[in-house]
C-alpha cells in the first residue's frame, strides 16, 4: 500500500510540473520572437516526454498488478527466500541459489509468465531493478499472448 501511494504522490507531482513547465512553454511561444518561440517549443517536449513516460510507467506497473492478483488468487505468489544479514543486506550466496532456481524454472518453461514473474520478484528482492523489469515486461507479454524478445 506504501508503494501505491508514494506512486500516486510521485506521479501528481511530476503532472503538476508538467502543467507548470508547459504553461511557460506556451507563455514563450505567445510572446512570439524567433528566441522565444524556439524555447518555448523546447520547453514544451520536456513534459511531453515526461507525460510519455508517466503513461508507459503506469501501465507497466498496472500490467504488473494483474499479473500479480491473478497468481495470488492462484495461490503461486513467490515466497521471499532470500536470506539477509542483521543490517538487512541480501546474503549473496542465498541470492545465487535462489536466482539458479528461478533462471532453471524460466529455462524450462520459458513460454511461462509465472516463471517470468517470479523471476522478476527475485531481481526486485535482490534490488536488480533492470533484471526485475525486463523479466517482469517479458511475463506481461506472455501473458498478452505476445511473443517475447530476446
């Protein structure tokens, strides 16, 4: 629930940057010199660009959710097996064997978005975001029913 609302609170921000970093764009753009029109149009793509990612961010991360409910209510939700320390870092030899596990789940069944999911949760336990999100966007796929790359 913390994450949701950190989200929310993250993304209301950048939308208000958004509406204020576009107003002076247009406000460039009004006053009507070659200068100032060329900056606002270059103020102009930074939220648009912002607004571009904001989206794709959102439906991943909602993509993500469905996959998650839909293998919670199949009871398959990956249980966190990572051994940590006293100071909460991950044991990396307890990482290793989880990820050989995970990685042999996905090698023999690589069609599977429940492996490809899991996989995901253990890069993200392991903080390994990129891994976690290629894994993660390789499930939604599959899962889509789309074929996916590499």
């Amino acid at each position: 629930m913390r994450a949701k609302i950190t989200y929310a609170v993250t993304a209301a921000v950048l939308v208000v940057y958004f509406v204020l970093a576009g107003g002076r764009g247009v406000v460039l753009i009004r006053h009507g010199t070659p200068l100032t029109v060329a900056f606002g149009v270059a103020v102009l793509v930074i939220p648009l660009i912002g607004v571009w990612f904001l989206w794709k961010n959102t439906q991943f991360v909602r993509r993500a959710n469905r996959l998650a409910a839909e293998l919670e209510a199949e009871g398959g939700l990956p249980v966190d097996e990572l051994v940590r320390t006293a100071g909460g870092r991950i044991d990396r030899d307890s990482a290793d064997e989880v990820f050989a596990r995970r990685k042999a789940e996905t090698e023999d069944s690589p069609d599977d978005w429940r492996c490809w999911f899991r996989l995901a949760v253990a890069y993200h336990d392991a903080r390994d975001t990129p891994r976690a999100r290629r894994a993660m966007q390789r499930a939604i796929a599959l899962h889509a029913g789309r074929p996916a790359a590499g």
